[in-house]
C-alpha cells in the first residue's frame, strides 16, 4: 500500500508540474506578443481606434499570420476575425457598454496554418503611410524597392496596381512638402536678421515672366561664425561638401577655416 501511495503522489506531482510548465508557456508567449505590440485578451481601446493606423498595421500583420481566406464579420456590437481552415487562432472584440469603445473578449495567438502575405486591409492610403517613411530617406524609392519594403517590414505582398497607387500618393504628398519648404526661405531669412544682427543670408532666384521665381542658390553666415573666423582661424578658407538626398537634390558647401 505505501508503495502504491508513493506512485500516486509522484504522478500527481509529475501532473502540477506539467501543469506550472503550461501556465508557464502561456505567460511567456502573452508577455512576447505584448513585447510586439499585439493586442491581448481584455485590452480596451476607444472607438474610432479601430481605424487608427496603428490598429490597421495590426490588423494587415494579423491577416498576413493567418489564412488568406480570414474575413472579419462586423455587427455593430461584435467584431471578430475567423478563420475558414482548422487553426486555432481566434480573435473577438466587443462593445464595451460603460466606455463606449471596445474591449478584446477571446483571444488566441496559437497558430497551426502557415502564414499567407495577401491583406484586405492594406489600402493605398495604409501604404502611402508606409512609403512616406521610406521616402524620407530614400526620395528615389523605386516600384522594386517599395514592393521589397512592405514584403520585409510588414510582412504584405501588394498587387503591382495597388503598390503603384499607393506609391504615388505617398510620393505625391513627400514632394509637396518638400517644395513648399522653399516658399518659406525668405520668412527664414528675414528671422536671421531679426534675431542675429550683422549675420548674412542673401537668396538669390532665377526669374520666370508670369511665374513664380524658381531657387537658385543660398548663402548663410551667422554673425558669430564671423567673429569666429576673424578671431581664432588662419586667413585660409577651405570648403567642404556633400551632395543633398532630398528629392530636389543639391549641394551643400561649408567654409571650413
């Protein structure tokens, strides 16, 4: 009898072991998807979220680890995203009745069907915000380059229609922001000579008949680089140069002394 007793406490231990081991596990895998920024069971956010950006990036991320046939059913009340193969996965939001918004009620990141890169849910206009970062750095992003950006980094495979638009947007509204910041050039200069009495800043233009004057080239000397120059530097100038990223191009030369 004690040595059957003896067998019954060992696998009774063995059995909460297993069971600390699981509980465990799942800790650890909540704890990594939250470290990823993906949503988790009870999180609440306000409504209208849904249709923030960030909620869009993982949503498209979302379907790009789940089937290419997940659909998401919208009741006004409920929304969930279902799966139409055998895996676990499984995510439902509902109302929440005293926030207004919305809270995440069942959530299971479990995954058995291997990942699929398609997504109803980038649009041009989710993917003109992508490539606006991307053009920041790099003006002359081509169609190879955009498509292997959203492939890698948001793990999405755009049609070649899709991609284009969403390039153009994007490229669209960089280059006009870049060519409105030379509008403003002269309200920049004015603010040196207001603030730095004796610096320089002269502008000089190339005029067009009955068109706006298009830039030609700028010179800025602070009045303490001068003092500078004057009181520490040998009476030798050098030059230093580099070519200019933006999407207008350029040069940029320093006086080095």
């Amino acid at each position: 009898m004690p040595g059957k007793e003896v067998q019954k406490a060992k696998a009774k231990a063995r059995k909460a072991a297993k069971e600390k081991a699981k509980v465990q596990a799942a800790k650890e895998a909540n704890e990594s998807e939250k470290a990823k920024g993906v949503v988790e069971t009870n999180e609440a956010f306000p409504e209208g979220d849904k249709n923030n950006e960030g909620h869009t990036t993982n949503e498209v991320e979302a379907q790009a680890n789940t089937a290419e046939n997940a659909k998401c059913e919208n009741e006004g009340e409920k929304i969930g995203e279902t799966e139409k193969h055998d895996c676990p996965w499984l995510i439902y939001c509902a109302k929440n009745s005293r926030s207004g918004g919305y809270q995440i009620k069942t959530y299971n990141h479990t995954h058995t069907y291997g990942r699929e890169f398609g997504s109803n849910m980038a649009d041009q206009h989710w993917v003109a915000k992508k490539l606006e970062k991307r053009l920041l750095s790099q003006p002359r992003l081509t169609h190879a380059e955009a498509w292997d950006h959203m492939k890698v980094d948001y793990n999405v495979i755009l049609s070649d229609k899709m991609l284009y638009r969403g390039l153009r947007m994007a490229r669209k509204k960089y280059v006009g922001n870049e060519k409105a910041q030379y509008g403003k050039l002269r309200d920049y200069l004015n603010e040196i000579h207001r603030s730095n009495e004796g610096s320089s800043a002269l502008l000089a233009v190339e005029p067009i008949p009955q068109s706006p004057s298009l830039f030609d080239k700028l010179y800025i000397c602070l009045n303490g680089c001068k003092r500078g120059f004057k009181a520490g530097c040998r009476p030798l100038i050098g030059l230093d140069g580099c070519f200019l990223k933006g999407f207008y191009g350029g040069q940029l030369l320093s006086a080095v002394g």
